[in-house]
C-alpha cells in the first residue's frame, strides 16, 4: 500500500464525496430546502455538537446508543455529536422560538454522524434534510407532514415514491388493554415486527387471533383500512385506528398520486413516536428515503416531522447532468467570462498560453473553448 492510499484511508462507514456528487447533493438539498420553505417552513441551523444532557433529552434519548461522545476541555461536561437533527430542532422549538405562535414549520438540513452503520445504509456520517411542523395535534398537520415530503421527493425527480403509514401507539395500547407486560409483551412485539404469525399464535394467548389479523391486514392503505374497520379493538386502539383512516383520507386528497400503504404492526424505528408514523420508499431503492411520524417536542407539546437520509435520496434520482463547461484561453476578456457565466456556462480560465486551445481544454474536461467567434465544439 502506499503512501497516498494511506492517506486517503477512511474509518469504516466515512468517505470523501467528489466532484460531481457533492455539487449534486448540495443542489439538491437547495432544492428541497426551497420546496419546504415555499409552504411556510422556515430553516433552523443547530450545531453539529452540544453538552450530552440536552442533545440526548427527550425524544434524542433514541439516538443515546448512537450519538459520539467527546469531553469539552472548555467546560469539562461531556458533549454529543448528533446522530439525528430532529432532537435538536423539538429543542430549538420549545426554548428558543418557545413563544412563537403555533403551529411552528420549521426545515433544516445537516450532517449527523453515528456509531455504527446499518446493513441498508452502511454509511456512519451522512446529509439529513427535513421538517418539523409543531404545536398542532391534529390529523391535518400528520396530512401536511405526509404530503410534503411525498411531494418534495417525487419534485426532485424520485419515481414511485410511497408511505407505509404504521401505528407505532397500536400494539402497545393492545397489550397493555389485555394486561401483557415484561418479557411477554416484548416477544409478541418482536414477533409482531417480524410479521412472525406462528411465534404470535403461540405466545398471544386470547389476543393471538386479533393480532394475527393485524398482521393480515397490512397492505395498500384502502385494503388495509377496510380490514382494520372489521376488527373490535378497546377504545384506546380503536381511536389510533381511527385516526389513520383520516390520515389516509387528507393525504389522499393532497396528494392523490401518492402510493399509501398500511403497516399497523411495525415498529421498528419509531420507538419514541406517540402516533401515526411513516417511511418513504422510491421505485428505484431499496433502502428507506426518509422516516417520520408524530412525538413529543420537548416531552409536551405535539409535534410531527419527516427526515430525508440524503444518501438514499440520491441514489434514488438521476445522476446530475453534464457540466457545460468552456474553456477560455489565457487573455480572454473578463467581460467575456462574465458574458458567459450569465448565459449558464461554467468557465474554466487556461493559465499558460497553450499552444492547442482544443487539446487544453479536452484536457481539463471542457466540451466547449471560446475564441473570437464565440463558443466552439470541442470534437472527440
């Protein structure tokens, strides 16, 4: 191995993006971040670390297993890298912009970094962008949450985009109706993630059939929803139900194109959300786009939002279009140069007087050279 590779050698899950990758995701966070704002979400920026006890407060207590620990030689308090902006923003929110009028829209973007990668998304630091709509508790703001982010994505040019909608507040309210607690009810949950039908049999006791036909029931949001009408559930559960159904309705009526689908089991990832949750898929990944649902900001106040992992976000769109790029030889008239960046092109100045303008140009990747009768083809 060389010396050069030694250099370039990253932790596991790190890497350099280049160009024109990173132009591409900054673009496209641009993107997004004006699709968010033209329906009123205002962007907040919250540092990358702060003290441990308030980056892991509340719904960042989630994130505790993976947040990076450091001691602040400043203070002498430990410290937390963040492994998730959502935390950050419900903070900003119930302190900062605590007397704002609500409902609150805010939408932010950022790096995060974790412990430890997944098998769908091995990266350990990657982009986040998202919203956060708070103060609202209503099956609307779930709607516009949905929507919104359906939206932004299939904008950006994502095919297929679809929510699976899930009750996270759903199996616990069932377990905790039929008096299942302790190492029973997390077996029966984790059955339950795993759509396990037999283990639920064998472990559910009387609720075993009632959640079997959970379990049956996931699928396109209209099936499902129908299927879960039929079931006689205790009124805790019935009003989480309920209040899916009106979900779908709004989201349908936003966003008609919209694939909906119903998970009322799943779990899984929305272990601090207090209502309805949601993942976005795309035609062309196989990994999550993005994750959201309703919780609590500052252990109070309702609040829903949507996170986009950027890296899964791309890999989910077309690659970014070439470059017009121009090459001006050494001596061309600045006015030129600015001429040309108006009409869109990206100049790339030449520093020596090159005998060959065409041969220097191809060279520097440049599909285009300027001479006194304007833009030329670079052939070859």
């Amino acid at each position: 191995m060389t010396e050069t590779t030694n250099r370039a050698l990253l932790p596991a899950g790190l890497r350099d993006i280049l160009p024109p990758d990173a132009a591409h995701e900054a673009a496209v966070v641009d993107r997004l971040l004006r699709h968010f704002a033209g329906q009123g979400y205002e962007r907040v920026k919250p540092p990358l670390i702060e003290f441990e006890d308030s980056l892991l407060e509340g719904v960042g207590s989630a994130t505790a297993g993976q947040t990076f620990r450091v001691m602040d030689p400043l203070s002498q308090k430990m410290m937390g890298v963040r492994a998730d902006i959502t935390p950050q923003v419900a903070r900003i929110a119930t302190t900062r912009l605590g007397t704002l009028p609500r409902p609150l829209r805010l939408s932010y973007a950022g790096q995060v970094l974790r412990v430890k990668g997944s098998q769908l998304r091995p990266e350990r630091q990657f982009a986040q962008a998202g919203i956060e709509l708070i103060g609202s508790d209503s099956a609307a703001a779930d709607a516009e949450v949905v929507a919104l982010a359906g939206e932004a994505l299939a904008d950006l040019g994502a095919q297929g985009v679809s929510v699976d909608l899930s009750l996270p507040t759903l199996v616990p309210a069932l377990l905790a109706a039929g008096g299942l607690a302790g190492p029973d009810a997390d077996r029966l949950r984790e059955a339950l993630d795993h759509k396990d039908a037999a283990t639920v049999a064998a472990t559910g006791g009387d609720m075993a059939p009632l959640l079997q036909a959970l379990i049956a029931a996931a699928g396109p949001a209209d099936r499902a929803i129908a299927a879960l009408n039929t079931l006689t559930l205790p009124p805790a559960a019935a009003a989480e139900r309920d209040r899916l159904a009106q979900v779908v309705a709004l989201v349908r009526a936003a966003a008609p194109d919209l694939t909906l689908t119903v998970d009322p089991v799943e779990n899984r990832g929305f272990e601090y959300h207090t209502g309805v949750g949601f993942t976005l898929f795309a035609r062309a990944s196989s990994g999550e786009l993005g994750r959201g649902g309703r919780y609590l900001a500052g252990g109070t106040e309702p609040a829903t939002g949507a996170t986009l992992f950027l890296d899964t976000v791309l890999a989910a769109l077309p690659g970014p279009d070439p470059a017009r790029r121009v090459f001006l030889p050494l001596g061309t008239p600045r006015s030129s140069a600015q001429s040309l960046r108006a009409q869109g092109w990206i100049t790339i100045a030449g520093l020596d007087a090159a005998t060959d303008a065409a041969t220097e140009g191809r060279r520097l990747g440049c599909g285009h050279r300027f001479a006194d009768s304007g833009v030329i083809e670079i052939d070859g």
